[in-house]
C-alpha cells in the first residue's frame, strides 16, 4: 500500500513538474488568481480534489519557474470577479453559484457562457493590464516583476 501511495506522489510531481516548466516556456506572462487555498481546504466538497491536484504545489512551481525564466506571473487578487463578471461587456452577476457551470448574461445576452472560460478570460485580461498599464491589482502582484527585462516568447 505505501509503495503504491509513493509511486502516486512521484507520478503527481512528475506531472506538475513538467506542466508547469511547460507553462512557463511557451508563456511570457502567466496570470493566476490568488485563490486562499487555505480557505478552500476548509470546504469539505472541495477539499479532496484541491489536495488531490496539488495546487499549493503548483503555484510555488510556477513561482520560481517564472523567475527562472524571467517570466511575468502576476497574482489577480482572490476578489476580484473573476467568475461573475461577464467577459463580454463587463456585466457582474450579483451571485453565482458554485455548481452553475454556464450562465446566460443579463446584459449582452450572450448565453452559456463557460464558468472556467470567462474566469480564465477575465484573469488573463486583468494580467495584461497590469502588464500594460503596471495597474495594480494587488499589492505585491509578483516577485518575479524584480527578474527585469522579459524575454520573448520562444517560437515553438
Ligand atoms: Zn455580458
């Protein structure tokens, strides 16, 4: 049982090792929503599969990876809404709730909007303006903004 519980834990590092040096190379800025996974831990219908996917680990790779690399990882603050707000026209839904996976917008009316995908959007367009613009989403959006100079992305 122990042997089979440790080759588990060496396929999961594997797997994170090589996803995020993966990330880091093809991208030369990644954007992540700062999630308190804490927090996340504490909610039992969500607890399993955090710990499961690793996601403290996760992050810490894509942390110095980025550094490593000189990438740009800026950090979206956990409050900012990712999930309700509308990708396309701006639109924040009052409430989401977590089991709705697609959503019809009040406002522009586009329809089943993916949950993941608009967050993913939102997150990614939030990066970019602090990329641009050095708008500051949160206070300390990431330590690998001091690596200096950003390379190209490599073409692949
Ligand atoms: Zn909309």
């Amino acid at each position: 049982m122990a042997r089979i519980h440790a080759k588990i834990k060496d396929a999961r590092t594997d797997f994170l090792h090589k996803l995020t040096t993966r990330l880091v190379q093809e991208n030369s800025l990644i954007a992540i929503e700062d999630l308190t996974i804490r927090n996340m831990l504490k909610n039992h219908k969500l607890a399993r599969s955090i710990s499961d996917a690793s996601w403290g680990e996760f992050f810490r790779q894509l942390e110095y990876k980025c550094d490593w690399y000189g990438r740009k990882l800026v950090k979206i603050d956990r409050f900012f809404p990712s999930s309700k707000r509308c990708n396309h026209c701006g639109f924040v839904m009052d409430k989401l709730p977590l089991n709705l996976r697609s959503w019809d917008c009040p406002s522009c009316g586009t329809k089943g909007i993916d949950r993941d995908i608009n967050a993913g959007k939102n997150i990614l367009a939030a990066g970019l303006a602090v990329l641009v613009c050095g708008a500051t989403v949160r206070p300390d959006e990431s330590k690998s903004r001091k690596a200096g100079a950003m390379k190209q992305k490599p073409k692949s």
